[in-house]
C-alpha cells in the first residue's frame, strides 16, 4: 500500500433512508502514484464528493478499505489527516468563519492543525502572495469574492504542508481568470512540490488539461481509467459535424427540426449562439453522407460553415458512460460545459 499515495479496495458508500437506498460508491478500487496529478470526471450524482469524502475521514465507507500513504483511512484516520489537506464543495465558503478576517481565519486553522504559529505564518504568506491574495487578507472573509474564498481554502487546506491534496471540485463557480490562477497554481503544487492530487471536476477541458490520468466515474462506478488522450482514442469513432449559421433565434427552432428530420443525423447534440452566429454539433454515421445532405437541408439559411470536428471530451465521456446521447445537452451538464 506504501508503494502509492492514494489506494482504494472496493471502497463502497451507501445512503439509506426509510424508503431506499442508494450506492453513491459501488466498489471502486484505484491506485494514484505519488506525485500524480488525477482527475475523478462524472456528471451530477456521480459519487465523485461522496468518494473523496471517504478518503478524506469526512465519511465512514459501508465496505472496502483505503489507505493514504499506507495509512488506513478506518484504522489509521490520525495519521491520515496529517497527510492530506482537503476542501470539499465549500464553493460558497461556509467552512471558513465568515465574521473573522482571512488571516484570522487562517490562524485559527493552522492551530487547529498544531503547526506552530511561526511556521504557519510563514507558510501562509507564502501561499497568499502565490495566489494573489495578500491584499484581502485583513478583510473579514465575509466581503469576499467567490474566488477569493477559494483560495483561501485552498492555502488552509496547505497550512500543514500535506503531501496529499482531496480537492473536490475546486473551481466550480469561479470566473475565468480565477479558475486560471488556481489551475496554475494545482500543477505547480504538482509538479514543483511533488504533490499528490486527487481533483474531481465536470469540466472536460480542465480535466484534460490539468490530469496525468483520469477515471471516469458514472452512478458510483468507475468506468475507466486512462490519460486524457487514451480517453480521446477510445472514442475515436464518434463523429462530429459542426455547423456554424448566421441566423437568429427565431430560425433555431426551424433549424433543429430541419437537421432532426435528416436520417444521415444521428443526433443533435448541441447547439449555442456565438455572436450573430448559431453554432450546432450533430453525430453522424458517415461524414461523406451526412455532410452534402445538412447542405442541402439548409439551403436558403446564411451557412457560415459545415466541418468535421473532433469530439469533446464530453462526448468522449458520454459515450464511454453508455450514456443515451439524446440525454446530453444542457439538461445534464448545464452550464458547466466547456
Ligand atoms: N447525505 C446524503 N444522503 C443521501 N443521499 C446522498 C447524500 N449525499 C449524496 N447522496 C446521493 O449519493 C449520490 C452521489 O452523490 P455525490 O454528491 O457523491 O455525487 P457527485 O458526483 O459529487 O455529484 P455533483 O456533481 O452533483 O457534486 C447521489 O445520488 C446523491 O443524491
Ligand atoms: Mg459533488
């Protein structure tokens, strides 16, 4: 168990209440190496908090067993919690003292965590100035931003200078640059300081950019594991048309029926407006086909473009998951897509 920083065997959560039971964790087993950077990807309900939860001490498993750097998380939860720093789906921040200020609030961690105040102190403007927060440290927590929350979760759960990082999606609700800056920050806790992260997210694109390796989690299983590129291949086969056309709103409806109605569309996968422009993705079976055919379905509409694209790693993961791809727009990923 030494030989890695994260294992879990056949580690099992189940919730009950009087009425039914749900296995948010069936049976997952992974080995994460030390220094690897991993991402657990799923959608909604997946069990992604529910699994780091329990590697974290946060939640006692039903079955299995996991160990931190060879330090069991049932036998050994102690030793365990000097290893790893952890934030859980705080995006709003309740798990900091909203009334105290950022630096109090980082004190007051840190003795919680028995480092001793000279160090901690050390260490904590360290990592403000890293994170670009030295500013607002004297601020009550309560007037800051989202982001500014975050990282200051993030420098709390370092304060003990832990080899292992739990971070369970640690950039949902952040703007932009912030989910920049923190992203940044993660790989370079992996790569300088030889970190060891487990990191869930939604977001394909962070996941794919950030992570060595990946497992993909759908209803408490895993259903695979590989790097982001290995990923990709699995799912080489699918195939993707987008069409870019200058229209408006009132044509979308009109238009999708259009594209529903072809027989060489397998489905209507997506579609936003950019600009002036509706942007559509679609699978189909057989480019060649399918492509003169969307042409032609669309002659009289200002068709800025019908192309070949590749899949995103949100299509990658759909179609690993089994998933009905009719499910997957908005309704299952909201917002959070790329
Ligand atoms: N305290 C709880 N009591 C009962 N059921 C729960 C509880 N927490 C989570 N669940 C259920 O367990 C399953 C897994 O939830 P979990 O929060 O681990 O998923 P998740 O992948 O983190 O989802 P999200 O992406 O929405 O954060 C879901 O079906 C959820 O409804
Ligand atoms: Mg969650």
């Amino acid at each position: 168990m030494r030989d890695y920083a994260i294992v879990s065997e056949e580690l099992t959560k189940i919730y009950r209440d009087k009425h039914r039971e749900i296995v948010a964790v069936d049976h997952v087993s992974i080995k994460i190496k030390y220094g690897e950077f991993f991402g657990l990807l799923g959608p909604n309900g997946a069990g992604k908090t529910t699994f780091a939860k329990m590697l974290a001490t946060l939640l006692i498993p039903d079955e299995g067993e996991a160990w931190i750097e060879g330090y069991s998380i049932l036998k050994d939860p102690i030793e365990v919690r000097k290893r790893i720093g952890w934030m859980m789906g705080e995006t709003g921040g309740r798990a900091l003292y909203w009334r105290l200020s950022g630096w109090d609030n980082l004190m007051f961690f840190a003795s919680i965590l028995n480092v001793p105040r000279k160090i901690a102190e050390k260490r904590a403007r360290t990592l403000l100035r890293f994170l670009e927060l030295e500013d607002a440290v004297d601020k009550l927590v309560m007037n800051y931003s989202t982001g500014m929350r975050i990282k200051l979760m993030l420098i709390r759960s370092l304060l003990h200078n832990p080899d292992v990082l739990i971070l369970d999606e640690p950039t949902l609700g952040l703007d932009v640059e912030s989910a920049i800056k923190v992203r940044n920050f993660l790989r370079r806790l992996a790569d300088e300081l030889g970190k060891t992260i487990l990191f869930t997210s939604h977001n394909m694109y962070e996941v794919e950019q950030l992570c060595d390796r990946i497992a993909v989690i759908n209803k408490g299983r895993i259903i695979f594991i590989g790097t982001p590129r290995e990923i990709k291949e699995k799912v080489e086969e699918i195939k993707i048309v987008e069409i870019i056309v200058a229209s408006t709103d009132s044509d979308l409806k009109e238009i999708l029926n259009k594209l529903e109605s072809l027989s060489v569309i397998n489905t209507v996968l997506f579609h936003e407006r950019e600009a002036k422009n509706i942007k559509i993705r679609v699978s189909v079976n057989d480019y060649y086909t399918a492509i003169p055919e969307i042409a032609r379905v669309l002659r009289g509409y200002k068709v800025e473009s019908i192309s070949r694209a590749l899949p995103t790693l949100e299509e990658a993961f759909l179609k690993i998951a089994g998933v009905k791809i009719e499910e997957t727009e908005t309704r299952r990923f909201g917002r959070r897509r790329l």
